[in-house]
C-alpha cells in the first residue's frame, strides 16, 4: 500500500495513518481523533486511578485494537502525601486574604460540587504514584507527562513495552529527558494551551530536532490548521501535537458557554499566566488571573499551594456557569477555532491543507522526517 503522503516516522512508531496527536480530556474527541486515523492522549491527570480504569476501557471498546496514550501530571516536587485540606492550610493567610478578596469583588459563589482538583496528580505523590500504576497496569501503549516523571517511570514502562514520550520546553530538558530514556519528546512552544515555558514553537521545535537523534519530535503549541502541520513538518518534526483546536468539536464535554467564549476569542484573549497553578499555563484571561497580575498582588506560591487557592475560584465560577469569571486552558491559535465541527473532520481538514501546501514545495516529505 502506498504510504500516507504526511507518513513519518512518527506514523510506524504508533501504527497511525496521520501523524497528529490529539491531546483531550474527553474520552468521545479521544476515540474520534484515533478512528479518523490519527493518535490520542488522554489527559487524565485530574482523574482518580479509577476514573482512569474506567477511560481506558471506554477507549478501548471502541478503537478496534488502534493505539492510543493517556497524560499525567507527575511533578517530582509535589508533597509526598497529604489532603487537599493540609495543602490549603499551609497557605499564608496573605494568599488566603488576596483571594478570598477577589471573591468578594466578583461575587464568585461557593462551590456547589466537590473541587475537581482532589484528585490531581500535582497535588501529592502518592495520588500521582496510583494513577501511574493504573495506566502501567493496563498496559496504555504511550504514557505522556510534562513538569517531570518519577525516575523508575522509563524502567517500569520499557519493561511493559510501553512508551514514554516527555513534554519539553526547552532544548536542555529535552536533553535531560531523551537521557533518561524518552521514547519521544513533544517540543512545546509559548504558544500552547496549559504549562508551558517562555519559548516560541518556531524556536523550540528546530532546537530539539537537533538534539533528538532518530526519536522523533512531535511540535505542539499553536497547531490549529494544516498550514500549521505543514510548517511542523518542514521543522523537521515528525508529527504534531494539539489540545485547543479540539476544544469546541462537536465531541467535545466541555461546557457550553466556554465553547462560546473559545470561539469568539482569538489568541489575545489568552494569558500566560502563574497564577493558576503556581508554573507558567496559558489559560483564557479571567478576573482571577488579571488579578494575580496587579502590581500589588501577593507573590504567587509554588504548585500545588497556589492550585489550591485557585480551585474553589475555579470551581465556584464552574458551577454558577458565569463566562465572565470561567477559564480554560486555550493555546494562541484560538483564533482559528471558529465553528463546530466533528473531531473527525478538524482532523481530515488539517490533513488535507498540509497536503495542499506541501503537494508545491521541494520539502522532504513521505518517511523522512
Ligand atoms: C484544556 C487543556 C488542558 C491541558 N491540560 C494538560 C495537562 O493536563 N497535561 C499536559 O501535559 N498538557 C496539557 N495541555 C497541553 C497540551 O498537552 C498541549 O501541549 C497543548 O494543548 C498544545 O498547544 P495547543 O493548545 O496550542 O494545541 C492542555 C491543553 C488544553 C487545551
């Protein structure tokens, strides 16, 4: 059979058709993106190991035996043990003072349900640790983390035959993590939705093809249209990876009246912002993060103290559905989500304009990158 014309070496490490990566956390867009004949990452970092069981299966039912990989949060610097309500009472009462202020000057109600971030990876070890033996146990084909791994992760996954890929911001973590043993690294620019660090996808990208050998490298940040896929792709990247560009699809379980702000907003309406988890995330601007940003807003605390001060904000504007007060992770390329579509089709249509574009350049093309 004639290889795909956007085939890479990406494509035979997972057995994918395409190579986009479709970063969600919402099970449908995940089993949409991987039967339109790309591959999916489960965001599953605020989940409980059974929630995350629970998705694996989902996934599994409905993919035909295709591949797929879920994400977490595991932070090396995160407490050992410890409840949300130890973390949250050793936050300075300057903090607690700050938000509770900003509260009452945007009347954000109490949460109605339970916080979302009780069970977060990023909050202790221990709740990082069982989630990981959840995902190694039922033998995920790719595990993904950013913000660092635990260092018997590679071990206990090369053992399983399973992959590692490492989300990076910078060439020298790119380094640090293909020593440790990536199986391939995800070179994310300023431009991305979520943590991300202070270089641009333009730069980022190219830096760490230099350094990445025959792993490939998979450029995320920004990546909303095929010109986008393209561009990666004459980067020397083998493949893409996206999180905002799913957000509004038709799959998509995230609420309706943020959808509407995803796609009237374009990428100046997002932030890069601490102040939501205590590391660099862009996030779409809100009340809490202009506040965080005053001149005289109290420094912002490590992670998870300052995730916890955020999540009853959060969590509050969450249930009273205020879109003057809610927030998403949204990347820069924002602007180019504009409609509702199915997963299935944002995927073709990428496929489609990069073949477009590429189909008149003397690129290296079809197994080369
Ligand atoms: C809503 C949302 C939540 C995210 N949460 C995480 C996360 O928990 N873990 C992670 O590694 N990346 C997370 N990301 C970042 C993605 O993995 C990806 O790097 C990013 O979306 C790529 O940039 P783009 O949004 O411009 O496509 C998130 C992205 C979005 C859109």
């Amino acid at each position: 059979m004639t290889p795909h014309p956007l085939h890479t070496r990406l494509c035979d490490l997972l057995g994918i058709e395409v190579p986009i990566v479709c970063f969600t956390h919402c099970r449908e867009v995940a089993v949409a993106a991987i039967n339109a004949g790309g591959f999916a990452v489960l965001g599953a970092a605020m989940q409980s190991a059974e929630q995350i069981e629970a998705n694996i299966r989902f996934i599994r039912e409905r993919v035909s035996g295709r591949p797929f990989g879920i994400d977490l949060v595991l932070p090396q610097n995160a407490p050992p043990s410890g409840t949300a309500d130890e973390v949250y009472a050793s936050i300075p009462e300057s903090h607690r003072g700050f938000a509770d202020g900003i509260k009452r000057k945007y009347e954000v109600p109490e949460p109605e349900n339970e916080v979302a971030l009780h069970q977060w990876g990023g909050l202790n070890k221990g709740i990082a640790q069982r989630q990981l033996d959840a995902v190694l146990e039922a033998k995920v084909p790719v595990i993904a983390t950013g913000l660092g791994a635990p260092p018997d992760l590679f071990e206990a996954a090369h053992a399983r035959d399973l992959l590692v890929f490492s989300l990076v911001g910078t060439k020298k973590q790119a380094m640090a993590q293909l020593e440790k043993g990536a199986d391939a690294i995800v070179a994310q620019g300023f431009d991305a939705a979520g943590h991300t660090g202070a270089m641009g996808t333009f730069s980022i990208v190219p830096e760490v093809v230099s350094v990445a050998g025959d792993k490939p490298v998979i450029a995320a940040g920004g990546v909303t249209t095929g010109r986008h896929l393209a561009a990666a792709l004459c980067l020397g990247a083998s493949g893409v990876w996206a999180g905002t560009v799913w957000l509004a699809s038709h799959e998509s379980d995230i609420d309706e009246v943020v959808i509407e702000r995803i796609l009237s907003a374009d990428g100046s309406e997002t932030t890069r912002t601490p102040s939501i988890s205590g590391k660099t995330m862009r996030v779409l601007r809100c009340p809490w993060t202009d506040e965080w940003s005053r001149p005289d807003a109290p420094e912002v605390l490590k992670s998870p103290y300052q995730m916890m001060l955020t999540s009853a904000y959060l969590q509050g504007a969450n249930d009273a559905r205020r879109p003057d007060l809610m927030t998403e992770a949204v990347g820069q390329g924002v602007g180019f989500v504009d409609s509702r579509r199915a997963t299935a089709e944002i995927l073709r249509g990428m496929v489609e304009e990069a073949c477009e574009v590429l189909g008149g350049w003397p690129v290296p093309r079809a197994g080369s990158a």
